[in-house]
DNA sequence: TCAAAAGTGTTATCCTTACACCCATGT
DNA sequence: ACATGGGTGTAAGGATAACACTTTTGA
C-alpha cells in the first residue's frame, strides 16, 4: 500500500459556564492582538495521553489552569482546506471537538487572564442565536436578504449534489415564518452563512471568489481555524441534550433558585421561558429538591434555594427539561 | 514541540439495512475463515481523498461494490490498546465510525458475496438487543448473573474513577425493573460487557487477568478490533434518530405497506409497537401519502401503499416516529 | 404603600394509550 | 363460512400552554 500524507489531530475544547445570565465560553486570545480568538487546543501525542479526554484535559489546564469535570465528544472535522491556508506539504490537521462544562468560580476570571485567555458570551460569535429578548434585528435587516441573494446565484461545478436546494435548506434552518424558529439548528445556520461566504473564516479557506466583489457584513466574531465551526456544534448539541438530560445542573452552584435555573436555561436555548409553567415542569420531573434555606439576594420575595437530586440516577433513567414553547 | 507518534485514521463504515424483517449489516469477512468478522474499512489518506466521506465511500465500494446513499458520522475512538495487539512501535489507529443506511437490492447479495463479504443480522452481535418477542432469555439467565458478579468485585487501582458506581450503572443501562428497558442504551450496555470482560473482543486488549480464571459465556458473535463497540454505537444512534428525523424512509422501497413500514421500526428499535396506534401516529404526523395502489402480498385483506412525502421539508422541521410504549 | 420577584390555582387543549369493532380478500 | 391481516372510531388519562391571582420581602 501507499505511504500515507502526514496526519495530526488536534483536540478542541468548548468550555460552557453561565455567569451573570449569560452563557460564556473559554477563548484563548492571542497576546499579540494580531489573529482572532481560538479554543484551548493542542495536538494529541497517544505516546503521552492514553486516550483523547486525558489529552485534552491537559492542554487545557496548560493553557488555563482549569481543571474540567464533566466532558463528552462532539463531532471530528477532517475537510481539507478547513484548516487555515493548507497546502499539500503541511501535516493534514483533523479536529475533534469537545464538549466540557463547568461552574465558573470567583477566582477563575483572573486565572485565565494570566494564560491570556478569557470568558466571553456565546453570542458574540452568533448574535442571532440570542432570541431572549426577541428576534434578532439582524435576521431580516442584513442575513436573510444576503442569504436570499445567495440562493439566487447558481451553485459553482465543483459543489457537491445535495439533496435539497439552497432556498430550502435556507428555510429548514432559519425557519419558515417567524414563528418557528428551532434553536437546535445554530450548526445548520453556521454551516449555510459559510458556504454563502457571510461568515469570515470562509475567506480563509478555499472560497474568497464569492466574498470580495461584494461588501457584504460579516456577522458574529470570527475565530481562528475551524473553531467557530466546533463551537456550533457544541451550541447545537447542548441545546438538544438540555432537553433529554440533566445536564443544566453542571453549570449551577450547589444551591440555586428556581429563577437562577431557569435564567441557565434560558441563556443556552436562547428563549425566553414561561415562568409558571417552568416551574411545574421542574418541580414534577423530581430533578431537584428544596434545601430548606433561601435567598434574599434578588430583591422582592425570598426565594427557596435547591439542590439537584443526583439520587435520581438510582431510580430511573434521568429525563432533562423538556421546555416548549414561549 | 518534541516529535509526535506516528497516526493513522480509520474509516469505518456500518451500513444499515433491513430485509425480511430483519435489521442487517454489511460485514466483511475472512477469505482464510480464521478471523472474525469485520467492518468494511480502511485509512484516511488526506492526499486522495479530500473529506472522511469521500474516503469512506470509496473504501466501502472497493470492498463490497456498494454505492453507499445516506451516511452520518458517529464518533471517533482513539483509546490505546483498543485496535488488537498494539505495541508503542505500531502506528496508533485513531476510529472514526460513520453509519449508512441503504436499500437492499435483489442483486445485493451475490455482489457482496463475489467480494467476501455478507449481509448478517445485527441481533446475530447483539442477542441481548431483540426484544420484539418478549425480553430474551438470556439477560436473566446468563448475563444480569455475571455482571452482578463483576460488580460485587472491587474495582482494580488503574479503573478511571467515575460518577456512579458498578451496580449503578447496570441498573441504568439494563433497566431497574424487568419493565424498564431503554432501547437507546444499547451502546451503554455493550460498554459495561466490555468492561466486565463479557465479551470476546475484551481479550485482545488490554484486560485478560478477570477472564481466563472463569469460564464465563462471552456474548454474541466477535468483531475484529473494535468494530463491535462502532456498531453498538450505530444501534443507538439510529435507535435515538428513529424517534426525530424520518430516517426510516432511507430503509424503504419506494411504495410500501404501513405494516411493513412497522416492522422495520420494529426490526431497528427491537421492540414490539402497537399496530393500530403506531398507523395513527404515521398518518397523522403527516409523513407519508397513499400512492393508490395496493399490495396482495400478504394474504388477507390488501393493503394500501404509501410513499414517503420528502415535500415535507418545504412544509416544516422534519419530524420522526416518536413511538411509545408497547 | 408600592414595586419586584416568588409562588399557587385553574382551565382549555392536545396528544398518547388503550380498547372495541368493522372491512376486504384467499381458501 | 372463516381465518387473516387491513383499517376506523372513540373514550380515558395525562401532559402542556396560557391565564389570573396571591404572598413575601426591601425601599
């Protein structure tokens, strides 16, 4: 058989915390201020880390002291031309992205800044991921329109079949009327804002035809490489699992309020939940359990503090919130 | 940075279909007949391919003459020791796994014959998997005894630790009471076989002190390396996808009955549904339309053939089969 | 006393589940 | 005629979404 090229895979971690109401991830800047935010990531070395989690757990604590807890793998990206300017003598890159989730401590904040690196909201990267206070301005005003335009155009030779056309894809992701918006889709979003050149990084990569006869904004904060790419789909992914596994009490405190929970909720899926119903909906999926105290910090009532109830594993296999609609 | 080891990725492909009411796989076997069964496979050379799919697809045609359709990545395994008897001088073999799900053609079979390679039922890997005819016999028999045995063991010095303990997480996967089985699990339970050294294939790596001292069954048919954990995967993803996306209509002819259309969400989620419920729920989410025409085919009363509406997506987020109990 | 946020109660609606029954064909 | 599988109707129960309303604190 014939050599093979030279391969690397690179480990790629999305960081989740809530803090303040919104959901943050961990972003290595560069000290220079000279290229766009990336992901903790490093190579994996199978002569140093026995699998792909233990690696990945030490290039992030190298590069931010943190120490991660729950984990899981997202997806692994091997296009060719994904990675920055490539040519054929390079090592080819492949990335497999993670998922970690975390609490974010007081003294965090400065630990990172001392590695150069920092907290910052999902959303500057997708500001028209944020639906809380409504639909984005964004979506009609500039993406929509520059979308459209594109679905007009006629797909180049060297685009691969697919088995929708583009105003269709464009519809499913983006949603038919304005009310149905489904927020699992970000991934599909991203991917179609790339391929339609409205996304920066796609300048890096092979398509710049399309991008500089026209001035078309480019939305959300860019990232280096393929991470933005990695961090929608971790987007996507939390988004679905809220729903089907308890995984919001990762990023709580040990003891929170009811409206705390749901504020977490809310800053990830992006929506603006019925409080009453939400309420219920906890309250009798059993997930958590009042500690006897309460809170005074908000300002109005006093609210009963809980705790999750990881007992729950014991008994039956643990749902999530499966919130709905408004 | 010190010099990497040597890697290499492979691409593995289980390739899904359904025939005779039975969910079938492609596997490659061994013209000497001395090794297991295997998956069709082969590396990623980023030189001749320029995506994992393009890889892939080439792979699989050149080792079973297929042309595959539908395919989805699942996940990537780069654990140590996983890939046979590895030594720190062989290059380390990275997993990716992809799911493909196709039709089977009358012609299939001899095509893939001519290249050593069969369709094989995936019940035939997993016994403990098919409950259509009531919970099978040896969960109770063999296998819940065995690995309650291992989970009275105290676990050795260089087990990762882990959130929940043994019988914790037996009872998570297999269910708490006899009634409570959770189809989508079936990777979580392959897992704790492997870990348990339940299975064949745990011999070859890393773990053959808890085995050779017992003469305990090992379960299903063996894969080569770690085929068998990639489609165990396969299983519950597209046991967990059955439920949200009309992807069952990838298994299908182009007309077909409602009772075969259930019979193969029968065959994949390896539960009995319930006839009269399951017909409702397919009209009335919309998914398919009658073509008029009827088939004889059965014996008894004709039955109406329908089609898969793939309009739909102009219509709305395309939904699955969100079936229930029975 | 008033604003702010917590917390409760109630109703209409839809979906799921289950059961009972009728229909069209081959033998 | 009767067995076999196809196909329909309907009622009970539970979950969801929306609404209005009460309670407890700080300023």
């Amino acid at each position: 058989m014939a050599r093979l090229a030279t391969l690397e895979i690179g480990l790629n971690a999305v960081i989740v915390s809530v803090a303040a109401g919104m959901p943050q991830i961990v972003q290595v800047g560069d000290p220079a201020g000279m290229k766009p935010d990336s992901l903790p990531f490093g190579p994996f070395d199978p002569l140093r880390h026995r699998t792909f989690e233990i690696g990945l757990r030490a290039w992030v604590e190298d590069q931010t002291a943190l120490r991660l807890g729950y984990i899981e793998q997202l997806y692994t990206f091997g296009d060719r031309g994904r990675h920055s300017a490539s040519s054929d003598k390079d090592p080819h890159v492949v990335s497999v992205g993670y998922l970690a989730l975390t609490r974010q401590t007081p003294d965090a904040a400065e630990m990172l800044a001392r590695h150069h690196s920092a907290w910052r909201s999902w959303y500057d990267y997708f500001p028209w991921e944020d639906w809380r206070d409504g639909r984005p301005g964004v979506l009609d005003k500039d993406m929509l329109p520059a979308l459209e335009e594109w679905s007009r155009q006629p797909p180049s030779e060297d685009t691969p079949p697919r088995a929708l056309g583009r105003s269709e894809r464009i519809r499913l992701a983006f949603g038919n009327d304005p009310a149905s918006w489904d927020e699992e889709r970000a991934l599909e979003r991203y991917e179609l804002l790339y391929e339609a050149g409205l996304i920066a990084e796609a300048l890096h990569d092979g398509r710049p035809a399309a991008l500089e006869r026209s001035s078309i904004p480019k939305f959300g904060r860019p990232m280096r490489f393929d991470h933005r790419r990695i961090l929608a789909t971790a987007l996507s992914r939390l988004r679905a699992k809220l729903k089907y596994r308890p995984v919001v009490f990762e990023l709580m405190p040990q003891a929170f309020t009811l409206t705390e929970l749901q504020t977490s909720v809310e800053a990830i899926s992006g929506r603006h939940l019925h409080k009453q119903n939400f309420r219920r909906l906890v309250e009798n999926a059993d997930l958590v359990e009042p500690t006897g105290a309460t809170s005074t910090a908000t300002g109005g009532r006093p609210a009963a503090l809980f705790r999750f109830r990881n007992t729950l594993y014991n008994e039956r296999p643990a749902p999530g919130l499966r919130v709905g609609g408004r």
